[in-house]
C-alpha cells in the first residue's frame, strides 16, 4: 500500500504543464516545510507569512454612485444608492494593508493521517480607519478587518476494498471535482468561496476556498477506473464581499447590508428614511447533500482521463425575496398633514381629508394613486368636488400621501435565500495533446431546478403593490393587493448549462526566459427555458430601474429612464481568460524574475445572477512581476485595470496597484 496523501489529488490527475501554471496562476505558494519525526510519527509545518498594501488609482467616478450622493461635491448619476458604498468609502490612495498568515500541518502513522490547515489576517486600513461613506460594521469587518480561522481539519485512512485500495477523509475538507480553472459555477461547487479573501494582497486560492464537514471516499477499482462518494455534513454559503468594502457592489444583501433604499437614488442611504429592513436569511439545512463520481483513464487516447459526476446540493450563492408589508397606507395620517398644509381652506381640507381617507380602508379610488402623478387622475377617482384643487392636490396631498407610503413599505421586509435541492450533472476531460505540447482540459455540466434571480425591481414593484394596485398592474410577478405580510419568491428555478474549456502550453526558452507558460479558458452558460424579457425579466448587473417605461411613468417614477432590455439576464452568455507568464532564472544574485499578463473578456451575453458568470462587453487588465529568492521570499507587483461593459460593470473604477513581501518556510 503507498504512503497515506492528506491532500487533495484533484491537481495531481492533471499533466505536468497544466498542474504547474493553474498552481502558479491561482496563488500557490512554494512551501519549504519543516519536516520532523516523533516515533513512528512523520510530520510536516508549513507556513506562509505575507504583508500587502493595495493602491486605489483615481477617485469615484459619479457613474458608479447614485444620484442624491456626492464625492467632493460631484454629484453621482447612478439610479440606487445600494451599490455605491465600496465605491464611496475609498478615495485614491491606501485601500487595504494587509498581514497575513497560513500554516498547514500533516501527522502521518502508518495508514491514517491528520491534516489542519489554519488562516488569520488583520488589515491595518480597514480596522484602523473611518471609512468615508458609510463605517464598516461588525460583520463586514469579520471578512476584511482581521479575522482567525480554522480551515482545513480532517482525518485520512487507506484501507482495502476486496483488493482495491480505498481512501477515506473525514472532517472539514476541500473537494475538487471537474476541471474549471478560472469560470466559476461548473462542476467544481462543493466549497463555496470567500470572494474577499481572493481580493486582499498576496491572495492565495487555498485561503479562499471554504472547507465543508464531509465525508469523502475514494476506491480505485483498477489502475484505470476510480469511484468516489462524498456525503456533506455542512451548508456554508459563498461569501461575497462584505458591504461597504472596497470591491463591495451591494450594499443589502452581502454581509453588513441592513436595508435596501427605495426612490431610484433619490432618497439618501445615511438615514432609514424609504428604507426597506432586511429580515433574517433564509440559510439551506446542512444536511442532504451528496455526490458520486467516476473517472476512467483511457491509455490508447494518450493517457485521457475522462469524468462523470453527480451532486445535488444546495444554494451556495443568495437570492432575494421579499415580504409584503404588514400595515397600509395611513390615509388619514396623509390627510392631516395636508390638512394642517392648508389651514383655513375649509372646503378643501374638508373634502381632501374624505378622499385621503378613503385610502384608508377603502380598495381602489386615491389609494390607487399612490406614486402616481395626481395630474393623471382617472376620471372618478376623487370626489368630484375635488376636481377645481387639481393643483393643490398635486402640490399638497401628494407628497403626504407619497410619505405615508414609504411609512409603510418599512413595514415590508426583504431577506437572502439559500433554495435547496440542486441536482448537477457533469462530465469533464483532460489529455495532452501528441506531439503539440498542449495539455487541455474541459467540462460539460447540467445543473437542475438552479435558483435565478428575477430583475428586484420586478420583486420591489411586486411587493409594493400589496399597498397600491398601481403597482401591482406593473411588474411581471403579479399583484398583492391588500395581502400583507405574504412571502414574494424573488426567483424561479430553471435548468442551466455550463460548458468550458482549457488549453495550456509551455514555450521552451524565448525572449531570454527560460520559458514561456501560456493558458487560455473560454466558458458559456446558457439557460435554455429563460422566458423572453417582455414576460419575465431576471437580474443582471447594474439594472436599477424597471425595463418598462410605461411602468416607470405609472408608477409615478417617469423622471428615471428605464433599463434598456440588452442590460437584463440573457438565456446564453460567454467569454475567455488569456494568462502568460515568462520566466527569467537567476536574473541577479539568485533571484527569479517572473513577469506575466493576463486579459478577461466577457463577449456577449449577462449571465443570470446570481450565477453572474459574464456581463456583456466586460474587460480586464492584469499585469504583474513576481520576485522569488531560494523559493523562500518573493515579492509581487500588481496592477489591474478594469474596464468595459458601461455603467453595468460596477466596479470599472476601482483599479489598484498592489506590493505583496512573502516568506514560506
């Protein structure tokens, strides 16, 4: 029986030239552990120190801030004020300074093994300055302030199977499954990831991924063919950035979001005034989660390895719904105010209070004006004898009856959704190509009943209507009049296909370098039954206002353009990655000097959220140069400029400079 292996072999299964760039490519440090023996136990101690600093490089662009904030005095012309707290927090200069540590530990007796892989960082911007805009609370600052945490922790065993050797790991473990580099949301979904931690200088992979409690089996039936199980004893969400953070793009629904802001950026986020709360989410149960996978490796197709894997899990990324609210328009309260606006119009008050009051109790008649112009009054809708105050109905009870219904849509209530109940299907590949020097991967996947986000204007306007008809006869999700306190899903299920491919290659000695590493990724999603815009409309990024202009009119929000429908989720979405790195050995004094480029474009196409793979027309630029010294100390240079995709790429302003000093010993 070979030595027990504590790691995941996922990367192992891979050719040599693809194991080497995606380990170069998604951070892995060269570790120089210390090995040590204690009886019959085999050990090793490695660790990762690192301290970064990451540069913002111009000031808020006001294209990416809503309307009723400003950045040294400039207004923004975003439509919501629930996206542009990251923005807004940062100005040029210092945006995260980050010391870090990781730490792996491998025990090894005979057959069984322990590994523990351990995690903790403080920032010294984010813990140690004011933000801007908004401070960052407590749960924002648990991702990106300093954070201790215990990754990886399982235990190992080889047995036999009859005569088929079987492996076993028990414990919170990281499970790689499929052959996806770079574009999430393939097969490879049963860590979920802490985006910002990907963020943060000198980001390493391993720190991102997020072990789950399982129990995971391998029995190698011959040389050639491979069975594995995984039973899943643990639902951990993905983690997006925090609100608030500096490549934070939501403000309510990501960890330390508490409202959502109504009024299309109207309305300031620095008080709760037509604020919607955000109630408590919605988490998937840890249990009934598993998977089966198999793996055949064909000798006469030069040593292909083919995959075919099954897995039904739950949500691992939010969506949001919404909760009717509990009370309605205070009629009389509108009434009043208008009232004490016009003292001493006997007549008018009189009769203004009779109309508004109505909206108290009464379905139809003023209550379905609210957030309607008053100047577009249905015939009959006010008593008659209102009709000569037009105006002062415009100018007074407007604006009362407008207040009291943002009064109650607070009583309404929005929250994050972990559906359960995700069957994926997929089969993958990876070769090398003869006599080309190629190694190429790729995975095909299917997942069924995935959770998509529909447009949340939609959602909102749908919620509202519960206080107003007028709402209710403009979104695509249906009316609630007069139902409080009543659960609106903001999402449908539908199946969705994934497809991707990678191609790696490795260049002898040019340019001077020893050699040039070169890998490109192109993926699609497409969702075959995604119902056309004019029916059902599903998020995409940026899309802040609803993508009917009639309904903006209708409901009383004429004066902010409709959503262009390209901007909306697309049944079919795609784009590629380009990575190349050379590499110059003993440049000086033993050092290794390491430049590389890397290029994202999102072609054509938004993905549906929150699955949010592409956004139409969406670039980046990534330019480094990696130091290394006895692989012990290494020092990394950065810089990423994003840009492309409009005003629907929201963080096409934030492009950052960044230094990262490492030592692994």
């Amino acid at each position: 029986m070979k030595p027990v292996s504590l790691r995941c072999a996922s990367a192992e299964r891979r050719s040599g030239a693809a194991a080497a760039v995606i380990a170069l490519l998604l951070g892995v440090s060269p570790l120089r552990a210390f090995v040590f023996e204690f009886g019959d136990v085999n050990g090793s101690f490695d660790s990762t120190l690192s301290f970064g600093v990451l540069t913002r490089l111009g000031d808020p662009d006001p294209r990416f801030y809503g309307t009723s904030n400003t950045f040294d005095g400039v207004r923004g012309y975003q439509n919501s004020v629930n996206t542009d707290d990251g923005n807004l927090n940062y100005d040029k200069g210092v945006a995260s300074m980050v010391l870090k540590g990781t730490h792996d530990l491998e025990l090894k007796r005979g057959n069984f093994g322990v590994f523990l892989r351990g995690t903790y960082f403080y920032d010294f911007e984010n813990e140690g300055h004011q933000r801007l805009h908004t401070p960052l609370t407590e749960g924002a600052l648990d991702r990106v302030g300093k954070r201790v945490e215990l990754l990886d922790a399982y235990v190992v065993g080889q047995f036999h199977l009859g005569d088929a050797p079987l492996t076993v790991r028990a414990g919170s473990q990281v499970i790689s499954w499929g052959e996806s580099t770079f574009i999430p949301n393939g097969i490879n979904v049963i860590n979920p990831v802490d985006v910002s931690r990907l963020r943060v200088p000198g980001a390493e992979l391993r720190e991102a991924l997020k072990p789950v409690a399982a129990l995971h089996a391998s029995v190698a039936v011959s040389p050639q063919f491979t069975l594995e199980g995984v039973w899943l004893a643990d639902f951990r969400r993905t983690e997006i950035d925090p609100a608030g953070s500096y490549f934070s793009s939501n403000d309510f629904i990501s960890r330390g979001g508490s409202k959502v802001m109504l009024g299309f950026g109207a309305l300031p986020d620095s008080g709760t005034f037509g604020a919607i709360p955000r109630a408590r989410d919605h988490d998937a149960n840890n249990f009934n989660q598993w998977g089966l996978a198999a793996r055949l490796l064909v000798p006469q197709l030069n040593d292909t390895e083919f995959g075919l894997y099954y897995l039904y899990y739950h949500s691992r990324l939010p969506v949001v719904s919404a909760r009717t609210p509990t009370s309605p328009v205070n009629g009389l309260a509108a009434a009043a105010t208008a009232g004490a606006a016009l003292a001493g119009n006997t007549t008018f008050t009189t009769n203004l209070a009779i109309a508004l009051g109505g909206a108290a109790g009464v379905p139809g008649a003023i209550t379905t004006l609210v957030g309607a112009a008053l100047t577009n009054v249905p015939a009959g809708a006010l008593p008659a004898v209102l009709q000569p105050f037009y105006p002062t109905v415009q100018a007074v009870a407007g604006p009362a009856l407008q207040q009291q219904f943002l009064f109650a849509a607070a009583t309404g209530r929005y929250y994050a959704d972990y559906p359960e109940g995700i069957s994926l299907i997929g089969l993958s590949f990876n070769t090398d190509l003869a006599r080309t020097g190629v190694s190429l991967q790729g995975e095909i996947s299917l997942k069924q009943d995935v959770p998509l986000q529909v447009d949340d204007v939609e959602l909102l306007f749908a919620a509202l209507s519960a206080l107003s008809p007028t709402f209710g006869a403009n979104n695509q999700l249906g009316n609630y009049f007069g139902q409080l306190n009543v659960i609106v899903p903001g999402f449908r299920r539908l199946d969705a296909w994934q497809a991707q491919m990678t191609a790696t290659k490795i260049f002898g000695p040019m340019l001077g370098a020893s050699q040039l590493v070169v890998l490109a990724e192109v993926g699609a999603t497409w969702v075959p039954d995604l119902p056309d815009k004019s029916v059902l409309r599903f998020d995409g990024s940026g899309t802040f206002t609803s993508g009917n202009p009639a309904a903006m009119v209708a409901t009383g929000n004429g004066a902010y353009p409709a959503t262009p429908l390209s901007a909306f989720a697309d049944k079919s979405s795609w784009g590629y990655q380009i990575v190349g790195r050379l590499d110059y050995n003993n440049v000086f004094a033993g050092i290794n000097v390491s430049p590389s480029v890397a290029f994202t474009h999102d072609v054509r196409g938004n993905t549906p959220l929150p699955l949010g793979n592409f956004i139409d027309g969406r670039k980046s630029l990534n330019i480094g140069a990696e130091f290394t010294f006895q692989n012990t100390w290494s020092l990394e240079l950065r810089y990423v400029d994003y840009f492309g995709g409009g005003r629907y790429n929201l963080i096409a302003d934030r492009d950052f400079a960044s230094a990262t000093v490492k030592y692994s010993f």
